[in-house]
C-alpha cells in the first residue's frame, strides 16, 4: 500500500515540477484558452498557470482523505481502490495539462492558421475510456461503501444486490471505456465530445436499470 502513497505524491510532484519548468521556459504572455476549432482567443500571463498545481495538490488531498476512511476501518481492499483511481485521474489531468503548456511554447502569434485541437477531444475520449476500463477492473471487488462504486438505492440495500451491481457495472464500465477508445480514433472534432456524453449516459442509464433489478429479484426471491 505505501507504494501506492508513493505513486500518488509522484504525480502530484510531477505537476509541480513541469508546471515549474514550463513557467521558466515560457514568455510573459502565452495563450490560456482556445476555441472550439482550436484558434486562441485569450492570451493571458503565464503565471496563471500555476492554478492547476494547486488544483491538482487540492484533489490529491481529497483522495488521500477520502482513502484515510476505509484504513480506519480496515478496508484496504477499497483503500487500495481510492488510491489507484486517485492516481489514473490524477495523471491523466497532469498530461493533458501538459500537453495544453506545451502547445502554448508552440504558438506562433504571426500564424493565423493554428492547428485544430482534434487531436485534444481524442485524447480526452480515450483517456475517459481508459479510466473507464480501470474502473471496470475494480469495481467487482469493492466493498459496500458509502463513497464508491455504483451507488444507487437498489445496490446499497445489502451485500448480495451490491455485488451483483458491480459486477455488471465493472462489464458495463469496461465495455463503455472500449467503445469510447475505439470511436475516437475515428470521430473528429467536437463529436468526440457528444460521442462520449451519449456512451456515459448509456453506461449510467444500464448501470441504475441493472441495480433496481438485481434488487428487485433479491426481494421476489
């Protein structure tokens, strides 16, 4: 487990430092914010930047609170959950940051023709699909729990409809994440945006019809 506390403090660290850096390299003004077809509309001081560290250290604060609950109790299995989905959200928001400073050194205010942030609506689906799979690996093996999981009414009633709620929402969580990975590879623009608000309300839609049902079987039985 304290190798989970050390990954999770790494990250955090990773988004001090390469925020840092990024602030040495960068000039004075740097754009802080694009439009839909990936065109700057805002320029704005570099230092404005440091306010993803700091929310970055605020969430990491939350999930190692949030994981505190469980050690308490001796629930390590879903102490070991919260920390493991603390580090993929983590990281994945420390990349896409990254990604944003880097193309802010890359901008050229003599080019009208900017790249379109395609390629950033991508990421953004795949990088939701692959948390969503790693939820789906996790959720069977959670606890019942008033903080994780699919939490519905229906799945909290008792241990039996519980686990059968997270065994279909780990399938479901894993085969939502797939299809998000594989249509973004060919769905552009802002439509990897709609595609992803339409396989999330799927997933969650299945998930809460699945819960009432396993309830209600439980309760006929």
């Amino acid at each position: 487990m304290k190798k989970l506390y050390s990954i999770l403090y790494a990250v955090l660290l990773l988004c001090v430092v390469g925020t840092g850096i990024f602030i040495i390299l960068s000039p004075d003004r740097i754009p802080m914010h694009y439009n839909a077809a990936g065109e700057v509309d805002r320029i704005g001081s570099k230092y404005e930047n440091l306010i993803f560290p700091v929310m970055n250290l605020g969430m990491g604060a939350f999930f190692l609170l949030m994981a505190k609950g469980p050690r308490k109790r001796g629930e390590r299995s879903n102490e070991r959950i919260l920390l493991i989905s603390g580090i993929c959200t983590l990281l994945f928001l420390t990349l896409l940051w990254f990604y944003f400073m880097w193309k802010a050194l890359q901008y050229n205010p003599e080019n009208a023709h900017q790249d379109s942030v395609n390629h950033v609506y991508r990421f953004v689906s795949i990088g939701m699909g692959a948390l969503l799979v790693i939820l789906g690996n996790i959720m069977p093996k959670l606890r019942r729990n008033a903080m994780l999981g699919l939490r519905t009414k229906w799945s909290l009633a008792n241990d039996r409809v519980w686990q059968k709620s997270q065994r279909f929402g780990g399938m479901a969580s894993v085969v939502a994440g797939l299809v998000m990975i594989i249509l973004a590879m060919f769905i552009p623009g802002t439509w990897n945006l709609a595609m992803m608000a339409a396989v999330t309300l799927i997933w969650v839609s299945l998930c809460v019809w699945a819960s009432r049902r396993y309830y209600l079987e439980d309760n006929n039985g």
